[in-house]
C-alpha cells in the first residue's frame, strides 16, 4: 500500500494546498459572516394597532405572526401582529430572524419575510426574554409606526432578545 510519503513531492505540495484550500476557504468565508451577520446589531419591534394585512404578500393573509423587513446598512425591523404579540408569537419572529441573518449576514437588496405560525420559548429563560421584551414594548406610548399606522415599537439591543 503506498503512503503520501511516496508520492511526487510536487504532489505531496498539490494535495496539502488543496487540503488547506478545503479546510481554509468555508473558515474564512464564517469569520466574516460571523463578524458581519448582523447577530449583534439591534433590532426594531413594532406591534401596531392594527396590523395592514392588506399590505402582506402571499395568501393567506389573516394568520400572519409577523413580517420581518432587513435591508442594506438598516436596523431589521419585526413586525408583530397584535393577535401574536405572545411569547410565543415574539420567540418565532425572533427565530426567524436569528435563521434570515445566518442564511444572509448583510442582505444586499430589501427583504421581506413573512412567518405564519407560532412556536413557544424553548426554555425558561426564553420565556422570561420575550415576557420582558414584550413588557417592554407595552410600555412605550402610542406613537407613530413607519408608515403602517400606530402603535408601539422599542428598539432592542439584541442580546435583549437573547440573539
């Protein structure tokens, strides 16, 4: 049985760049991603008086949890349906977004991402997060959101919602 060792010396060095190339390339295209996801930046939750079903794509259009708008150089902004303003419908937006900025660290054009089911926090302290965070939220005064109406928004910090 041949070893490496027998092989080419031009091979041996083909086969240990190739090696490094393997092992290097999906370590160096991470760091980036990891440095620059966005897993750190804050984040907007708004919950809206009334929630513009009307302005949500696809079908159907009344069990919306919420929509979650990132774009180039911006704060990603969640959109909770005031039906879903739960834990359970806050830990699935989060979620969702947690997966949007692994997926696609720095979004080169608007995106716009709509979540249509519920899920509880996965622990005791999730739980307590999104208790908190939407405690928080309920305190704000009704003031303007975006161009969507009224309501109350608070822009979090994201280790606030345990990002």
């Amino acid at each position: 049985m041949d070893t490496i060792q027998s092989l080419p010396r031009t091979v041996r060095f083909g086969l240990l760049v190739a090696l490094a190339v393997a092992v290097l390339v999906p370590v160096i295209r991470a760091v980036p991603a990891l440095g620059q996801s966005g897993v750190m930046r804050p984040v907007i939750v708004a919950v809206p008086d009334v929630f513009p079903e009307e302005k949500v794509p696809g079908e159907p259009r009344d069990n919306v949890v919420s929509v979650i708008l990132r774009a180039p150089g911006q704060t990603d902004i969640v959109v909770l349906n005031g039906e879903y303003a739960t834990p359970a419908g806050l830990a699935a937006a989060i979620n969702g977004l947690k997966r949007s900025r692994v997926a696609m660290a720095n979004p080169e054009r608007g995106t716009l991402l709509v979540l249509r089911t519920a899920s509880p926090p996965r622990s005791r302290r999730a739980l307590g997060t999104m208790v908190a965070a939407l405690a928080k939220i309920r305190a704000q005064p009704p003031s303007r959101v975006g161009d969507i109406g009224r309501g109350r928004w608070f822009e979090f910090p994201a280790k606030d919602l345990g990002m």
